[in-house]
C-alpha cells in the first residue's frame, strides 16, 4: 500500500479528544493495541466492526503493538499470534510486528536479548499471517552502524518488507550526548536509509514541528506525533518551523519563550479551526483547541514539505528552520557530511 510521502501518522487514544478529522483532513493515525486491549469491550467492537468503522475514520490507520507499554508494565503477556489475530480481526491498514524497544543505557547483553526477541516475533508474525490486510512493519533497533546492518540483513532474509520502522529514538531526540543522542539519531536514519534506498522509512514518536524536518532531511519519509496533544496539555502551541511557546499562565512557564511580535502576527494569521474560530483567548483557555491549533500546524507542515520537496527547495527551508532554532545548526552540519559520505 502507498502512501504520500513525507507523511505524519497522528497518535490517538482510542476514545481520545478531539478527534482531528471531524475539523480537517489529517494524513492518518496511529492506535495502540495494547490500550485496545486493556478494554474487553472496546476490543470486542473493533474486532467486530473493524478499526475504520469503530473510529469514523476512512484514512490510512496504523495499530502499534504497544511492545513498549507492555515492557513499561514490567511484563509481555501477549504473544505475537495474539497480536497478528487482533491486526488480521480489526483491519488498520499497517500493524506493526510486537517489538523489544532498547533504551541507551541498556547493557549489551539486554540488548542483543531484546533484539533476538523481536527478531523471532517478526518471523513468527510473517510465518502465521492469512493475510497481507494489514502489511506488517517490522522494527529496526539499535544505537550503532553495525547492529543496523545486522539487523536489517537478518530481516531482508525473512521478507522483502516495503515499509520499516526505526524505533527506540525517543529518549534521544533532545539530548546531545551519548551513544543515544540526538547526533546518533541521525546517524541511525541516515544507515537505514543508505541500507533500504527504495524503502518507506518510519521513524518511531519523534514528530514536532523542528524534529520532523531534521528527521526528513536526514532520510526518513515517515513519522508519528503524540506531541499535538501532549504539549497542548502543558500549555504549548507550536507555531511552524518553531519549538514550543507557551501561553497559559502558568508560573513554571515563565522560564519558556513567549510569543514575539513576527509569532503573533504568525498565529493572527492562522487558519486552523481553533484560531479561526476563537483566536488566543481561546487557545490559552483550552486545551482542545491547542490540540487542534498544533496538529493543523504539524498537518500544513508536512504538506509544506512535499511541495519544496517536489520544487527543490526543501533544504533551504529546513536550514531557515535551523538558523532560527540553532540548537539544532551542528545536527543539520552532521546530516550533510553523513550524505555527502554515504
């Protein structure tokens, strides 16, 4: 299955507020099977209407195995054929394998543990489908060039796959140092996508309105966001090409950039429905419509970039995005010196 590229799939909870394409296109969503399945009756209906019906959603859907979650409970009590029949009974379009995400500090033992786990739960997941409804995502993990190599060979062995994952970047997107910073964060994409020149590239939770491009330019084609609504409920909005501007009154905001002259006028101009319809005043009193002002902001980005994608002139779009975010000007230097190498 195709799809639109560069393209942002937005994380939603299953009975989750708003629900975006009540108020505007989005691109598409991404649902968690492990918060599905915490709920018998909720899972009962999506395996019986399937995951389109149930959400009033006709667009690309993705379902997440919630491996993660699952870890984070301290136990993985579910099997990947038990996933595989959830994917295969609720029909998203894409399900991704049940993986064992890495953290940086992990030791090499656990490591090489939790990629021999979703090594085998990929090939059991390939092995046991009756169906190519959902295609499957495999995970790729791993913190240096040649775990990736390794890795991505291992999974060429078991399927041609159209579409791969990186995961395990989170924690790292902000942090400079490390073998899981946010340099090396880029290195990863940049392996992976030197490794699967024809591939559909998914980066897994780093999606902003800074971070997707440098995610983008360093070669991924795909990301996910749940920051439109979580940054909504601490106060935030995004603005594009920005990081965060709080405007709640809050005092431990105080500390975070305001809204300038150029950003007010920027956000005056707005067209999200939020903005249209009530201005600041209303996305300073509700997080609703800083959700909806955020994920309109991250929506038009993404169709932003296809079209200079298309005309040539994305890379200077994303060094204007850098200049004015200069944390981020040594990682946009790094990801051209690892293009020209590679």
């Amino acid at each position: 299955m195709k799809i639109e590229t560069p393209f942002i799939w937005f994380t939603q909870q299953i009975k989750g507020h708003p629900k975006l394409w009540h108020f505007f296109e989005i691109d598409g969503l991404m649902l968690n099977a492990y918060e599905i399945l915490q709920n018998d009756s909720i899972a009962k209906r999506v395996r019986t209407e399937g995951i389109h019906r149930y959400m009033k959603f006709d667009g690309l859907i993705t379902m997440d195995s919630g491996g993660y979650l699952f870890m984070k409970r301290g136990e993985v009590n579910i099997t990947p054929e038990e996933i595989l029949a959830f994917y295969e009974e609720s029909k998203p379009n894409f399900g991704v394998i049940l993986d064992f995400p890495l953290t940086p500090n992990l030791p090499r033992e656990s490591i090489q543990k939790r990629l021999s786990q979703t090594f085998e739960n990929t090939r059991r997941m390939i092995k046991m489908r009756r169906t190519t409804n959902p295609v499957l995502i495999p995970v790729i993990h791993g913190y240096d060039g040649e775990t990736i190599e390794r890795y991505v060979k291992k999974l060429q062995e078991i399927e041609d796959f159209d579409i791969y994952g990186v995961g395990s970047l989170v924690p790292s997107v902000f942090n400079t140092k490390g073998a899981g910073g946010i340099y090396n964060v880029v290195r990863v994409i940049s392996t992976v996508r030197a490794l699967l020149p024809n591939k559909v590239i998914h980066v897994f939770g780093v999606g902003s309105a800074v971070t997707m491009h440098l995610m983008f330019y360093a070669g991924a084609d795909s990301i996910d966001t749940a920051s439109w609504r979580i940054k909504a409920a601490f106060g935030a909005i995004q603005l594009p090409g920005s990081g965060d501007r709080y405007i709640t009154l809050r005092k431990r905001h105080k500390r975070y950039p305001r809204l300038n002259e150029e950003e007010q006028r920027i956000l005056d101009e707005c067209g999200c429905p939020a903005c249209r319809e009530k201005g600041l005043e209303g996305l300073v009193r509700s997080f609703t419509l800083r959700a909806l002002h955020n994920a309109w902001v991250y929506q038009m980005e993404i169709k932003k970039a296809r079209r200079l994608m298309k005309s040539g002139e994305y890379e200077e779009y994303v060094k204007g995005i850098v200049r004015r975010n200069t944390r981020f000007l040594k990682t946009v230097e790094l990801i051209d010196r690892l293009r020209k190498s590679i």
